[in-house]
C-alpha cells in the first residue's frame, strides 16, 4: 500500500505551484477546509471521551489537514489547518479558543511536515499523526499553563494518552481516504 500512496501522490507534487490558485486547488482548499469544520463543529458538541482530560477530542477534523500535507503540499496544509481553527472559533462563538487552537494546529503541523519529508517510508501515516496529535496536546497544555498562570502538568499524561489514542485513529482514517482518492483530487495518473 506504501508503494501505491508513494507512486499516486508526488509528495509536495503542488509545493511547485505554491503561487498558482487555479481551481482545482482552489476546490480542494475549500472541500478540505469545509469538511474539518463541519467535523469539528459536531465534535464539539460531544463530551470529552477521556473525562480526566478536559478538552480533549479524537481530533477528526485534523484529518483534513493531513490530507492536505500529502496529497497538495505544505502551503495548503496551513491553509486548511488555520483556516479551520479560525472558522471553528467563529462559528461556534468560541474566539479565545483560537489562543489554544492556532499555535497547537502550526507546531504540530511543522511536526507532521518534518517527519513526513524526512521519515516518510520509515514511519507510517498513523505514526506521524499520533506523534503531531500529542505535540498539538503538549503546545496546548503549555499555551494554557502560560495563560492561566496555573501548572497543569498533572494533566501531561492523560492529554498525551488521548493524543496517542487520538492521533493513530485519525492517521488510519487519513491514509484510508488517501489511498481511495479519485485522480480529480490530486490530479496525478495512477502510474504503477
């Protein structure tokens, strides 16, 4: 399976095009963007299903942003990771999460993007999520101790717990959906 996602997708096959909005990006960016809202929105409305670690979600709407990574590039995978935190912030009247939520998204998505480029091959889809999912706990965790003034690190093990958990679920389910992408997404022939 492997060798199949490495053949149909070019890794950074659009990274060339970093300056060129044509429509088909244009159309991925917002299908992407729009499918990790509405994701997120209806994880929002559900309990933590680790109670001792308040906050804490599967993360599914970060699916789209490591879809993103590999099948558009890195540009597009800040693209729809920010736009998401902004937009869910917006949408559900919660604008002081984008505190959390922003700088979480960038640092375990500069994560993901390091150990894609250079591991990928070596380390699955699932790892690399699983690892950027409890950087995005860790960077959160802090960011709150930061802002409240209050050392939360007696949550440290319960939010890493859930980024593990977390983080290789939607890694299964973003290489999953990779590797059942039509050609008019990613604009690259099959060619092994």
């Amino acid at each position: 399976m492997k060798r199949l996602l490495n053949k149909s997708i070019n890794i950074g096959s659009r990274e060339a095009a970093v300056n060129r909005f044509d429509a088909r990006r244009i159309s991925t960016l917002a299908l992407l963007t729009c499918i990790g809202l509405i994701v997120s929105i209806i994880e929002n409305m559900f309990p933590p299903p680790i109670p001792l670690a308040p906050g804490a979600k599967l993360g599914l709407g970060n699916v789209a942003s490591l879809i993103a990574l590999i099948v558009s590039g890195v540009p597009d995978a800040f693209i729809v990771a920010i736009l998401k935190c902004v937009l869910v912030a917006l949408i559900s009247g919660n604008v002081s999460a984008l505190m959390y939520s922003v700088p979480s998204a960038t640092v375990a998505l500069a994560i993901e993007i390091v150990l894609y480029k250079l591991l990928f091959g070596k380390m699955s889809v699932p790892m690399i999520s699983l690892i950027g999912a409890m950087v995005f706990n860790a960077v959160q965790l802090t960011v709150a101790s930061l802002i409240t003034r209050v050392n939360l690190i007696t949550l440290l093990p319960w939010l890493m717990l859930a980024g593990l958990l977390a983080g290789a679920f939607t890694g299964f389910l973003a290489y999953a959906i990779i590797l059942r992408l039509p050609y008019s997404v990613y604009g690259r022939k099959n060619k092994g």
